[in-house]
C-alpha cells in the first residue's frame, strides 16, 4: 500500500449552494482549499476527482423514485417535491442539484475505492460527510448520503467490516439509518444530546435492528456545553475499545467542525485543538486496526471563515502525513484571500491556544455525578454488552 493520501477535489463542488442566507455557505470550501494550499498541503498528497455517482451507485444507499425526484426538481426547482424534503427551507432546491450532489457523492466514492485497492492509505474528501440524506429524502442540508455511499461501495468491493466514526455535532442518522439492519457496519457517533439538537435522534437506546445488527450502532449523546476535556474524554471512553473489539478493514470517519464553541447553529464548546485532537485519535486508530485504511470525511460546520478551513486543514495535514502544529502561522496571503472574499478578518494562528487538550482517561474512574460520564455510561451499556464486553 503507498504510504501517500489523496485529497479528493473539484471546484464543482462549490456549486452546492442552497442560496444567499443558508448556512450551508460553499465558501467554506472555497477557503478550506485556500488554506491547504496556503500552508503547502497540496503538495505533499495527490488532489485528484472523481466521476460524479452514477444512478447504479447511488441506489446503494438510496431509493430510486428519491433519486428521480432530485433530478427533477435539479432541472426544474420550482417543481421540487417537499415529500421527499425538497424545496424545504433546510434543502432548498436548486439548479444543477442532482449534478453536484452527485459529484460529492462520487469524491467519496473515489477515496473510499482508492483506499481499498491500495492505491493510498489515506483519502480526505472535506466536501462530503452528508450524513442526515436518508435512503428516501433530503434532511438537514444533505441530498445523497455520500458517507454511506463510501461505506456500501467498500461492503460492495469486499469489505467484511467497516467502521463509522462520526464527531460532527449533529446525529449521524443518515448513514446509521442506512446500515442499521448490517451487522457489518459499526456506525459510531459522537453528538450534542438529541433534547436539544436536531435531528432528535442518536440516544443511547439506538443500538442497532433487533435479532439482526444489535449492538452496531452507538450513540454517545453529549449534554450542551460540554467542552474540551470532555468531549475529548468521551471519544476515548468508548470508541478506541469498539474498534478493536471489531477490527474493522476501514475506517471512515466524519468531521463535521461545528462542535466549535464559535458555530452558530449547535451549543457545545469544543475548540479547534480537541477537533484536532481526535482527528488524531482517528488516524491512530486506523493505523492500530484497519492497516492504515482511512476515508476521513468533512460535514458540519458554519463558522465558515474562523473555524472551518482551520479543522480540515489540520484534517489534510494529518492524512498526508504533515501535521500543521497548532503554533503554526497562518499565511498572510490566504488572510487577505479571506477579506476580499468574505469582508471578514482571518485568523492568524492553526490554534485556539488550547493545544496540548488535557482529558481524563475512562480507567482513572468515572463521576456517575458528571453529565458527560453520565452519556458516556449511557452509551457503554447500551452497547458493550450487546458485543460481548464489560460496560
């Protein structure tokens, strides 16, 4: 297997743009390959693309009459059926939707089918991670699912089992929605708790479909407000013991940024050096377990200029194998990129100033008093002994 990543790009994709206001702004992406190039990223992976998803692959995870309605309301937005959650204020419809969306779909598809063959060990498609689209609507910004897309095409190559870590702020129901009756799957997310965030769902209690996949699903939902230590010490509570309890072939993971204390639409305070952090954790993990087969997804996030380019960036950094340290300058060129474009100022440093993230490990003891051990708790036994192993 070559040691080297890819970055999985095309200027297309700054094309999924549901409009002035919505807070899915492409300009996120726009800066995020700004900022890789910027810090000399580009250089040290292959950026390459990837044909859009055909209708073939894209029925591995989604139902046909939903593709024909996308396509639909693609050619005329007007027409978009809201039964399908189109034309929504969440999913408005737009020109060329079917296209773009198919695109993102592809990107993932290609780093999750370039992994498998060993062409890299790592890809990174920071313009997917769309994980609320279900098998037969639009959700939460998201039109085709292109995390699970990634995951049915690796089970459709061969893979026995695969592993889904998801550390946006939402629920990753989508994809957990999509492998819930495959036990070959083990989806596990990491959220704000569903009583206070969409898409209410991701309890403790979601585990899997009764008699058939119980246990391959995991849900650690985090009171709001958690922050750094402990948002850091519930990844490593739970998700480390599940992947080498289930060695999986791959990994793919989601990194949706709006666990950041800035992101308007959530209420956790997570900073940008614990998202480094676990994005760390992730490539570890995939290295200890997976043989180094990573697919490391973008998603959430709408702190578009302050918080955005700087996690997937690190993010880049990390799969190519030249982290970008938290002390690191940013260059004054991609800060007066950022100003023209936006108006907005840019950061000046990879870090919130918070690097090295202390946490506390799970074997140190727990406080069944403390709300973040509480979810966590929650999670283990719900799950652990469905998989044969101690709560």
């Amino acid at each position: 297997m070559s040691g080297r990543a890819q970055l999985m790009w095309d200027e297309a994709v700054t094309g999924y743009d549901f409009g002035a206001g919505h807070p899915m702004d492409p300009v996120r992406l726009e800066l995020t390959r700004g900022l890789v190039s910027a810090l000399g990223l580009d250089r040290e992976v292959e950026v390459v693309s990837a044909k859009a998803a055909g209708e073939s692959t894209l029925r591995l995870v989604h139902r046909e009459d939903y593709i024909e309605a996308v396509k639909a309301a693609s050619l005329d937005p007007r027409s978009a059926d809201q039964a399908y959650g189109l034309g929504t204020v969440d999913d408005p419809a737009f020109a060329g939707m079917h296209e773009v969306s198919s695109l993102i779909a592809g990107l993932s598809v290609g780093a999750a089918e370039a992994v498998w063959r060993g062409d890299v060990s790592h890809a990174v498609n920071f313009a997917g991670g769309l994980h609320h689209a279900m098998p037969g609507g639009a959700a939460g910004f998201c039109i085709y699912n292109d995390a699970a897309l990634a995951i049915a095409r690796l089970l459709e190559l061969g893979a026995e089992r695969v592993v889904y870590i998801d550390v946006d702020v939402h629920h990753g129901d989508g994809v957990q929605a999509a492998f819930w009756e495959d036990p070959r799957v083990l989806t596990i997310s990491l959220h704000e708790h569903p009583r206070t965030l969409f898409p209410q769902t991701g309890w403790a209690e979601e585990t899997g479909a009764a008699g058939v996949a119980e246990g391959s699903a995991v849900n650690v939902a985090l009171p709001a407000g958690t922050g750094d230590a402990g948002w850091v010490r519930a990844f490593h509570s739970v998700v480390p013991e599940l992947v080498a309890e289930f060695r999986p072939d791959v990994i793919v993971s989601q990194h949706g940024a709006d666990t950041h204390f800035e992101d308007p639409l959530a209420h956790l305070a997570v900073s940008l050096d614990a998202q480094r952090a676990v994005q760390v954790a992730c490539h570890e993990l995939a290295h200890e377990y997976a043989g180094g087969k990573w697919v490391a997804l973008g998603g959430g996030g709408y702190s578009v200029v302050d918080v955005v380019p700087r996690s997937w960036a690190h993010l880049v950094g990390i799969a190519a194998g030249k982290e970008i340290s938290p002390d690191a300058v940013i260059p004054e060129g991609w800060r007066e990129q950022v100003f023209a474009r936006t108006r907005q100022l840019a950061p000046a440093r990879m870090s919130d100033g918070r690097w090295p993230v202390s946490w506390a490990s799970w074997e140190a003891g727990y406080d069944p008093g403390d709300r973040v051990d509480q979810a966590v708790l929650a999670a283990r036994r719900a799950v652990f002994p469905l998989r044969g192993m101690l709560a």
